[in-house]
C-alpha cells in the first residue's frame, strides 16, 4: 500500500466514531433510494397476478342472458376478443352473529375460467354447495370464515342456505381490499348461485383483448353490444363497462396518490442527508487543512493531495453505499410487500430492483466525494503559512456576524450562565454546518407539520363531506346483479319500518366523461343532501317530476369534475353512460368534495331512465329516529328484514360506519406517510447527533481546558445543550414555513394527481406541537454526544490532536 | 532557598509514577517523583522536550492522576478525588496559564476572564464582570474587554489567560511554558505580571525550558527522563 493509500485509510480510521456516524448517515440517505424500487417491485408483482389471474381487459354488467355454448363462443370469436368467461353476481346477506351481513358471491368457472381465473390459496376449489372465501375478506371486511366453516347465505326466495367453506382463493376482479370495497366476496361454481338467485343465467362477462388499447377496448364494447341487443331483442347492457388501461390493476390508484407522497420524502431525505454528508466531509477536510499545508511543504502537488482526500471519501462512501443497499433493498421489500397486503391483499415474493440497487452502490461514493469536493477546494487554496498559523488558533471572531453577537451584549446579561452563552455562540462558529443542520431540522419540522396539517385537512373534508348527508342509513340494490329496482312499493315498506322516519329513493350509477369514470347520483329537489354551490341553481321540481321531459337534461356537477371539464353554467357536456353518449346540460357547480368532488348530480327520474328503470331507483336513503348506533343498527336491520320478506334483497349502509371507515382508511394512509416520515426525522436526528458529535470531538482540548478551570459535568452539557437547542429552534422556525410551502404543494399534488380537493387547515397549535417536538427530541438525541464530552478527562483532552 | 521553604507544603508529590499508554504502546513519565512545595513559593520546573515537567504541572493541577503515589494539593489528595470533585476544586483552587493561551474563542476577553468566577458561581452575578474587569485592569487590557481572542495579540491573549487564572484568586497558579509563545520582552512583561502575584502571596509553579526564565524563580527543580535530578531549594 502506498504512503498516499495508507494515510487515506488512517484518516478514515483516525476518528472511528465519526467515520461511523458518516458512513450511517449516508447509507440512510442511500437506503432512502429504496422508496424508488417499490413502484416497479409492486408493478412487475401485479404484472405476474395480472397475467396468473387472466384479469379482464374489458368487463361487462349485464341483465341476466342465458346463453348457450354457442352464443359463448360467437362472443369469444368477435373480432379482437381473446377469451371471455361469462359469471353469475348475486348480492344478498348472510346470517352472522352481528346481524345480516352483506355479501356478494360470484358464480365463475373458477379455476378454469379463461378470465378472471379464480386463484387456489388453502383448501380445495369448491364443489356443488360450497363456497371459496375471498383471501381479501378478512383484512378488508372484517367478515372472515375458515376452511370448513359454513355460512347461511338467503336465497332470492327469502330461505337461508348453508354453504361451507372450501378454502381460501382470490380474484383479482372481485377481491374487496383492491377494488375498494367493503363487502366479503365468495367464490362458487356456476350452478350453485345460479340456484341461489333462482334464475338460469348470466350477468357479468369477462373479456381479454388481443389488444388492450382504449380504442380496441370501445370497439369490442360495441361489437359486444351489437351481438346481444341482436342476440336479446335489446340492448341488454345495464352499467358502463368496466375497462382496464394497459399496466392497470385493482388498487393501483390508491397506490400511486401514496407513491406521490413517497417520492416526496424520498426526494427530502435524500436532500437532507446530502446536506449531512457534505458538512460531515466538510469538517473532515477542514480538520486537515494543516495537515494539507504540510503535505504542501513536503511538495506534494495539489492532485495528489486532493487524491487522499477523494480515497478517503470514496472508501467512505463505498461502505455507506454497501451498508445503504442492504437497508435499501430491506426497505424496499418490506414496503412493497406492506403496500401489496395493505392495498391488494396479494402476496409478495422476495425481489430486487436492480437498476435501483447498481444506482445505490454508485451514488455512495460518488456522493461522498462530491461532497467533500468544495471543503478541498477551498483547503487546497488556501496559503500554506495562512493555514499553519490558524492551526493554532481558531477560525472564530473573523466574520462580522461574530463580532457583532460578541458586542451586541446578545446574552451577556447576568442571568445566562456562561455556559449557555458559549453554547449559543459555539452554534455560529461552524456556520455552514450550524446551516446545514438547521437545514435539515426544518425539512424535517416541516414534514411534520405538513403532514399533521394533512391530516386535519382530510379529517376536515370528512365532516365537510359525510356532514352533508342527512340520512343515516343507505339501503341498496346492486342493479347490475340483478336485484329487483325499488319502486313505490318498496319505498312504502321501508318507509313504514319501526325506527325510520323518512325515505327518498336515489339513484346511484356511474357516467363517464372524457375517458374518466365519475359517481352519478339522481337526486330530487329537496335531497337528503345539502350541496353548496358555487354557481348556478339545483334541481326545481320541475326538473324531478317523473314526467319531466327535456332533450337536454340538467346536471350539477361535483367540485372535481367541474375543474376537469372547466365547466360553466349553461355549458353542454356529453357523458357516457351504461346506454351510450349522452348530452346534458350545466345548471349548477357544487363546491362539497362527495366522493372525492368526482359526481355529477342528475334529477332522478332522468338517472333512473337513463340507467334503464324508469319508475325505479336502486337505492333508499333513509331517515332514523334516533341518531343513536344501536338505534340506527336495528332500524337498518329492520328495513333490510321488512325489504327481503317483500322481495327485495337489499345490502344496507350505515352512514356512522362509512365514516368510521373513511377515517380508518385516511388514517391508515397517514400512518404509512408518517412512518416513512420518520426516515427523514431520523436523518434529521442523525445531523443534530453528527454535528453535536464533531463539535465535541473538534472541541475536545476545549473541554479540556473548560474542566480545567473548574467546569463541573453539568456545566459542560448546558455548554453543547444549549447548541443544539438553538439549532433545533432555528431550523423549527424555518421549519414552519417550509411546512407551510410543503402542505400547499402536497394539497395541489393531491387535486392535481388524484383529484382531491382538501380545505386549508393550518392551525397555530400544529407549528406549537412541533416545536414541542423538535425540542424534546433534540434533548433525548444529544445524550450520547454530551456523555461523551463530559467523560473526556482533562489531560487526555489537552493532549488531543 | 528562600525562607519560605520553611513554611507547611502546599503540594506534596510522594513516590509519583506515572505512564501514559496509548494502545499496546506504554510510555513512561515519571519514574517515581518526590516533589514538596511551600505555600507561597515560585518555583520553575525546567527539563528537556520529554522530560516529564508538563506531567508534574498537570499532576498538580489535577488534569492527570499518578500511576502510582500520592498528590497531595492544598490539604486535597488528588489521587482520592473524583473528576467531578476535580473539576470543582480546580476553579477553587488552581490557575492556569498554557502556552497557547488556550482561551474559549467564542468568549470576549472580559468574557473569558469571568468564565471561572461563573463556573465556580463565585460572589454574586453582577459582581463577576467587574472583579473579572479588575483583573483585566491588572493585566493593561482594561481597555480591549470586548474583544474575541482572535482580536488580540499573542501577548494580549496571555494576558487575558493570566486575568483568568486569577479570576478566583486560586492560592496556586500554574505555567505551562506560560511564556513559550511570546517574543523576550513579552515574556519578560509576563513574569513581572506572575511575580507580582506570588509576591501577593499566590504560589507559583511554572514550567519553562528557558534557563533565563528559570533563574527568575525563587527555586528551580530540573527533571531528566522522568526524574527529579536538581532542585535549588533541597
């Protein structure tokens, strides 16, 4: 090994602790670059479930068909249709401990199916009475049976029928988690919800293109149409299809609005270890500067003096990065498979992203030596006798910003103790890396305080949003099933029920517009509902009479829909919906975020004929006498009982429970989000440790001296406390005003990306909490740095070099 | 060999060894130091560059404990003390002065010169600044109180490191070649300042390998390869 080699190495090695704080501090930031293999890790694992799966590229709700073989494989030979498998849906309830308890069961060919292909996990596929439990159902829905239970499932005639269970399997189709449903899904054969529904038949058909393109995907919908409206008499579609863009899977755009937020952490901490690492590096080389100065008197060159420093950066780093992959690659697969139970309810394999991983293992070094690149720039400028000198003496007391603190009397009144006075001008004496930590305290302050500000936006939203639905129970039809529409007869039962006060039948579809998917509700002229609108007018009862007849019919739109469509009153916009394009016109622009501000709001006779059942709605919203949970339970109970018995089976949805479970799920997003937070929070500890660590070790001789002049334990600590305690607030003060920037842009992310419109929630005790925060952990971080320095002895101290 | 001698010992070494180790590697200090001083004495500890006189003032000082023997300070076994116990006794006791002045940057002079009477929260508050003012007075730098270290000249800063070790009027002061980083007639100023006080009753010990400088003390102790090899006042 060379001399240049060997002093490389022993500048590495000289101050262990400190190489070791570098080198964990840069493999945090490395590790960070795991958050960038999570999107492919997840997609190349769905890609594989996708193709495992035969997931349908096009999906279509139908009135029951009984088609024959024949009609099958006409549908299967229609130009650009790969393979389609026809299903039967039958949403009903099943018997349970808690009361009836909504269910869906789907009818496949199960394992077969050359679409929608149902997945085997434990037990067997079913046979003639038996059903396969949905993987997903107990994480989603809370409603879980094992292999070998049974469940009373209520046939279409009002009996209940005992099922058992078979095992466990998933469709990705159908599954609850990903599809964003609440409802426990079970697989059966064919025949067996053919017998439940009490009807012969199909509802659902599921097709593979040969090409998945949007425009070969209309064109199959369309010659899908063509072929049963000839085969039917009519035109026997009854929602708007349901078609997925190439690379799409179930739950994905949960995933990327948490992804979105994830890079921005990622981009952060990576920010804010850079800063760490650079100063670290910085004081590495300023620490040499005269070592640098001899090396110069000895007549080394500048190249060759730069080319310790970069080997000792390089190997640096090179452990950082080693270090940094493993956690990446840890934290990638971790994180991916956390996301793939969470959001999908898949399972995840081990893998590696390896552009990511060679991208962690050059970063390192590279980083390291970038950023020790301007600390030795500067130290190899600097004149050799200039260097020698000041080796004796400190840097402190040259700039203006010193003399001025030491002058201004800042802190020089009789009640700061000495002590707390050096700390806080110690704070200015290494001002890049004084910088650099206050840097990296307010993006990590300011991740806080975004994020909590986040979340009393969307806790706010919910109040704003469920706040405007004056009713407590929702009972509906799944049209799209099957299920008998509600007429006047059902609204008068479950009216009538014991508990309930009021009922309005509603309509609930779905239109699309430009491609994009958005909720339909017919509503009347006085709903159960109070929109707020920002222009325009809502429906007169003119508009909802049942035999309101315009060409044209009025929409209002919801708040997200309206930017989408830049909107106005008067405007005429064509919508897609289950019959084809329709056109319509604005009367109104309402400003309440209901799903999402992604509805548009119909009179309801014109919803219910343009879904196909004039005369009939497929939902009731209803009124309680009591606002009380068990009140509202059983008055749900009692209508869904009273409905059933009259020939209406019906799923009901408590309006206190939807709520509860928004929450549940927004807080679960906010928890993964401050979780990965914490990645940066714990850069930002790291930086106040590393500085505090470096001005301990730099100052050494200096506590050395302080001891000898009689400073006690404590004494010593109030010296570096009240330093980092400084640092912590400054950086907390910027640190409110990055939040603040943070917050805006993640609101304008979240209406940008995902179409989220969130209210501004900035409360003052939000900045408060975090300097709490800030402070306590600033206390709890520097122990070790403070140990350290109060255990240096003064002898050893005056002799450090 | 001054009358003084006479009186009770202020500091006493018996049997003193000390070895400093840094890793498999062991170096020898002192080799087994009998040392007594009197209260009240000057006394200059010369020796070539490894010669172990720095030991003895750190020994003396409390920075460094013995190998083996007994340190024995103003009536204090230091050998028995606790580095806090130290540290506490040292602000009350001992002054020192080191040859690179070694005052806290961040401090002003005046700042620097109060830092012990704080430490050791000696008198009241207010009083501190200007007892501390007294001594920068007695020094000739009353009027450069606030200046930062890095304003001063390398006198000026071992002025102000003096003005420091006398914060508490310790009845010990210590030199740690208090003189080594100043120009001859600096260093002449310099023992006229450390006479004074040792004419004012403080005990003097100071290290030097300037023979010149020696002979301006009462007694000169010579140390060779961690012995005491001749000592003016035996």
């Amino acid at each position: 090994m060379s001399t240049l080699n060997r002093k490389a190495w022993g500048d590495l090695t000289r101050h262990r602790p400190r190489t070791l704080l570098a080198v964990c501090t840069l493999s945090i930031a490395i590790a960070s670059l795991g958050f960038l293999a999570v999107p492919a890790l997840l997609n190349a694992a769905m890609n594989r479930q996708i193709a495992g799966s035969h997931l349908y590229d096009v999906g279509i709700f139908t009135s029951t068909l009984d088609l024959s073989p024949a009609q099958l494989g006409a549908l299967g030979r229609l130009p650009g249709v790969a393979a389609v498998s026809p299903a039967v849906g039958y949403a009903t309830t099943a018997a349970s401990a808690a009361g009836p308890q909504d269910v869906e069961l789907a009818g496949t060919a199960l394992a077969s199916a050359p679409v929608n292909t149902v997945a085997l996990f434990t037990g067997q596929m079913p046979g003639p009475g038996e059903v396969l439990a949905d993987a997903g159902n107990a994480r989603a829905t809370g409603f879980a049976i094992p292999s070998g239970g049974t469940i009373d499932v209520r046939a279409a005639g009002g009996r209940l029928v005992r099922l058992r269970v078979s095992g466990t399997g998933m469709n990705l189709a159908a599954t609850p988690g990903a599809n964003g449903s609440t409802t426990p899904v079970f697989y059966a054969q064919t025949a067996t919800v053919q017998a439940l529904r009490g009807v012969r038949g199909y509802n659902y058909l599921g097709f593979r293109l040969t090409h998945d393109a949007a425009a070969a995907q209309s064109r199959v919908v369309a010659e899908v149409r063509a072929y049963l409206t000839a085969q039917t008499g009519a035109d026997p579609i009854t929602a708007l299809p349901a078609v997925r863009a190439p690379g799409q899977w179930p739950g994905q755009s949960g995933f990327n609005q948490i992804m979105a937020l994830l890079y921005i952490i990622t981009i952060l901490a990576f920010a804010s270890a850079l800063f760490l690492i650079s100063a670290t590096m910085n004081t590495l080389v300023a620490e040499q500067a005269s070592e640098i100065a001899i090396l110069k008197t000895l007549g080394g060159r500048r190249r060759q003096i730069a080319g310790i420093t970069v080997r000792t950066a390089a190997m640096l780093g090179a452990a950082a990065a080693v270090l940094g992959s493993i956690l990446g690659i840890a934290i990638a697969y971790l994180l991916a498979g956390y996301f793939a139970v969470k959001l999908i309810d898949v399972s995840f394999g081990f893998a590696i992203s390896v552009p990511v991983v060679v991208a962690s293992l050059v970063l390192g070094p590279a980083l390291a030596v970038a950023a020790s690149v301007p600390a030795l720039r500067r130290a190899l400028g600097q004149p050799v006798a200039e260097t020698l000198a000041r080796a004796v003496t400190s840097g402190y007391g040259s700039g203006w910003l010193d003399r001025l603190v030491a002058r201004s009397g800042l802190l020089a009144g009789a009640g700061v103790p000495g002590s707390v006075r050096m700390g806080v001008r110690n704070a200015l004496r290494q001002k890049r890396r004084s910088a650099a930590t206050i840097a990296q305290v307010a993006v990590a302050a300011g991740l806080a305080i975004a994020f909590l500000a986040l979340g009393q936006s969307i806790t706010a939203v919910i109040s704003q949003t469920i706040g405007k639905l004056h009713f407590s129970i929702g009972v509906g039809v799944a049209s799209t099933r099957g299920a008998r529409p509600f007429g006047s007869q059902a609204l008068a039962v479950a009216a009538t029920t014991p508990g309930i006060t009021g009922a309005e039948p509603v309509e609930t579809s779905s239109v699309q517009y430009n491609g994009q998917t958005y909720v339909a509700w017919g509503l009347g002229a006085h709903p159960l509902y109070s929109y707020r609108l920002s222009a325009g007018h809502w429906f007169t009862t003119a508009h909802t009479a049942a035999d309101a007849g315009t060409a044209i019919p009025p929409v209002v739109l919801g708040p997200a829909l309206a930017r989408a469509a830049r909107a106005s009153v008067g405007q005429i916009l064509t919508l897609s919906v289950a019959a084809g394009p329709t056109r319509v016109r604005v009367i109104g622009i309402d400003t309440v975020p209901t799903n999402n501000g992604d509805t548009v709001y119909f009179p309801l006779p014109v919803l219910e004929r343009l879904d196909g059942g004039p005369g009939t709605a497929n939902s009731i919203w209803l009124t309680t006498a009591s606002t009380a949970h068990t009140a509202i339970d059983r008055a749900a109970t009692a209508a869904a009982n009273r409905l059933a018995a009259a020939g209406y089976p019906v799923s009901t949805t408590e309006i206190y429970i939807t709520e509860a479970q928004i929450t549940a799920a927004d807080t679960a997003i906010l928890t993964i989000v401050d979780i990965l937070g914490l990645v940066v929070v714990a850069i930002m500890l790291m930086g106040l440790v590393s500085t505090l660590s470096m001005g301990v070790i730099e100052r050494t001789r200096e506590v050395g001296i302080l001891r000898c002049v009689g400073a006690r334990a404590r004494q010593i600590r109030r010296v570096f406390s009240a330093e980092a305690v400084v640092l912590a607030v400054a950086g907390w003060a910027f640190g409110v005003l990055l939040g603040w920037l943070i917050y805006q842009g993640l609101l304008t992310l979240l209406l940008h990306d995902a179409s989220i419109s969130l209210p501004q929630e900035f409360p003052p005790v939000i900045p408060l909490v975090t300097l709490a925060g800030v402070v306590v952990l600033t206390v709890i971080v520097i122990r070790g740095p403070l140990r350290r320095a109060t255990r240096i002895e003064p002898g050893t101290a005056l002799r450090y070099q | 060999m001054t009358g003084i001698a006479a009186a009770p010992a202020i500091v006493e070494l018996a049997g003193v060894e000390k070895t400093y180790r840094s890793g498999r590697v062991a170096f020898r200090a002192l080799s087994g130091v009998d040392l007594s001083i009197a209260a009240g004495e000057m006394v200059a500890i010369t020796g070539p560059s490894g010669s172990g006189k720095t030991t003895i003032i750190n020994l003396i000082a409390g920075i460094d404990r013995p190998t083996a023997g007994t340190v024995t300070v103003h009536g204090s076994r230091l050998d028995q003390m606790t580095e806090e116990q130290l540290a506490v006794w040292r602000g009350h006791t001992i002054g020192i002065v080191f040859q690179f002045f070694q005052l806290m940057p961040t401090l002003t002079a005046v700042e620097n010169a109060t830092l012990p009477l704080d430490l050791a929260r000696f008198g009241p508050v207010r009083e501190r600044k200007a007892v501390a003012s007294r001594h920068l007075a007695t020094v000739g730098l009353g009027d450069r109180g606030d200046r930062l270290p890095l304003e001063l000249s390398g006198g000026e800063q071992q002025r102000v490191a003096i003005a420091r070790a006398m914060a508490c009027g310790p009845p010990i002061l210590l030199g740690d070649e208090p003189t080594g980083n100043l120009d001859t007639a600096l260093a002449r100023d310099m023992f006229e300042l450390l006479k004074g006080l040792n004419g004012n009753g403080t005990t003097v010990v100071y290290v030097t390998h300037d023979q010149a400088l020696a002979g301006l003390a009462s007694r000169i102790v010579s140390v060779r390869d961690g012995l005491i090899v001749g000592d003016t006042g035996r």
